[in-house]
C-alpha cells in the first residue's frame, strides 16, 4: 500500500502524515512534490496541512492549482482514495473536488485543542472503522466550511457529512461545540462518489496514545478498503 | 499598457468576520455610528494588451472563489 503525502512549499503536517501512515499503520508513505504530474505506482494521497504558498490569496488557491492536482483529480475520478486534511481540505475545496469553502473562524482566532468528532456517515471506509466518537486534534484559523443551502441538503441527504463537531459529554452537535462556525458543525465532507475526505481536524496528528490519541488511525485505515476494491 | 482594478468581497449572505471585529473596534473608539464594516482584497493587474474577456477568465479561475466571493472590476488608464 503505497501512499503519496503531497508538498507544497509551506506544507507542514507532511511529516507527520508520513509518519501516521508509515509508523502507524504499516503503509508505504512517500513525498511527492507538487510540481510533479504523476502520482504512478500509488494507492492513495494525503494532502498534508500547513500553510501553503502562505496563503495567498485565499487558503489552498495556488496550491490547488499546481501541476500535481491535474493528477490528483485524475486520481480522484478513477475512484482512488485521497484526504486531504486541514489546509489538504482547503485545497481540495479550491479544486472543486469537494464542494463550499473553509472561511476565517467566526471568533478569528487560530484555534488548536483536542476535539470529539463523531461519524456521521457510517458506510464510507473513512468513517466506519469509527465505532464511538473520536478525539482528534484541530489548529486552523480558517476552518469555517460554508457552502450554499443547496450544497448542504445534497450534502445531507447524500449522506456526504462524514464527521461532525460535538459534545464532549453528549456526543450530540450543539452550536457550543462548534469551535469555528462551521454550518452544521460540519468537519469533514466527501465527494459523491465517497473516494475523497476532506476534514479540518488532523488525523495524523493522532496516531499513537503517546501523542495523545490514537484515534487518527481509524480514519487512516480507510485507505485499506480502497486497495481490496481495486485489486 | 492598461491597468485593471479588480475588487474582490465576501458575498452579502457570508458572516465576514474580520469585518465584524473592525466594525466592533470602530464603535469601541467612539465611532458609533458604524453599523458594519465588509473587508475585501483590492488587486490591481497591469495588461497588455486589454481583453476583459481574459480578465473574467482570470477571476473565475484564481482571483475570485464563486462559492463565496463577488468581484468586480475597473480598467484605469
């Protein structure tokens, strides 16, 4: 199972996505550089987070533009698996590979914590494997995701909202579990055909209890069902 | 050489939040007839030559994001 963590330049959670895959689960993780145009030999792509080309412009605008998203659309078309986590989710929005846009929080501050994320779709490989909410770190200061009304009922009745934002006790999402504003406390989205997952919380980032949470992992593995349906 | 004046904004129906802050602020130093305040991104792009089919082009596939923002734009000179 070969994976490719993509770099952009300012590109920051490539490391650890690296690792997550490698170290965490057994995967074969390697860089791919962003002006490269094939992602050949591979069986999956994590668009790391970070802060690409500054972001300028608009979060993820350059980057979902550089050669390598030619191919990684490609990819995504052919039904190949591809997260794109935290600035990854921005540029997969700015790519139109996922639909609506991740705006400044509404309290504009950069915020980083540990948050419960619960499920919400329970068929896609990057959600089944999440039995009971999952605690997962998020640090972005523009994670809002707005799209417009239409967007959200087919994104509902779709069943394309993955993971949702929410209580720590309750597990149920309330607007003060909502760290960013997001409508519909949504953290993370998939296409239509449910191959690509965008979501600001960092996976990653929670590969092993020694950093705190394993529970990255569950969605990571996702990638696994992937291979077998294209084996 | 022409030189186009584009004006990006945050649609209406978005909460611009940054917005909201100086808007605050504004108020907070006595200004308080500010109702509310809307931050946008002025670019300016010189051209040669002038087509301002190219220049909507440009918008649609960069500078501007349709899922949120409008632009709209002058050509000066």
């Amino acid at each position: 199972m070969r994976i490719a963590v993509i770099r952009f330049p300012g590109s920051n959670c490539d490391q650890d996505a690296y690792h997550a895959l490698r170290d965490g689960l057994g995967f074969e993780s390697e860089y791919v550089w962003h002006e490269s145009d094939s992602l050949a030999g591979f069986d999956g792509v994590f668009l790391p987070g970070g802060f690409s080309y500054g972001d300028y412009l608009r979060c993820g605008a350059i980057a979902a533009r550089a050669p390598i998203m030619d191919s990684v659309r490609e990819f995504a078309e052919a039904g190949k698996p591809v997260i794109g986590a935290c600035n990854g989710f921005q540029v997969l929005c700015e790519s139109g590979l996922l639909p609506g846009a991740l705006v400044r929080n509404t309290e504009q501050k950069f915020i980083c914590k540990t948050v419960p994320l619960r499920a919400e779709n329970r068929t896609s490989p990057w959600t089944s494997g999440a039995e009971r909410p999952l605690r997962i770190p998020i640090a972005h200061g523009e994670g809002r995701y707005v799209c417009d009304e239409e967007t959200l009922r087919e994104l509902r009745s779709q069943d394309r909202i993955a993971y949702r934002y929410v209580d720590a006790t309750t597990f149920e999402p309330t607007e003060d579990s909502n760290p960013n504003g997001s409508v519909d406390q949504i953290a993370g989205i998939l296409n239509v055909r449910g191959n690509v997952l965008g979501l600001m919380p960092h996976p990653e980032r929670a590969y092993s209890e020694r950093l705190g949470s394993a529970d990255g992992l569950s969605i990571l593995a996702g990638f696994k069902a992937f291979l077998h349906a294209h084996a | 050489m022409a030189t186009v004046r584009l004006y990006v904004t945050l649609k209406p129906s978005l909460l611009d939040s940054a917005g909201r802050t100086v808007a605050g602020s504004l108020q907070k130093l006595g200004f308080e007839e500010v109702q509310e305040a809307r931050i946008g991104r002025l670019i300016e792009l010189q051209v040669e030559p002038l087509d301002q089919a190219r220049i909507d082009e440009m918008c649609r596939k960069l500078l501007a994001n349709p899922v949120i923002e409008d632009y709209r734009y002058e050509v000066i000179g």
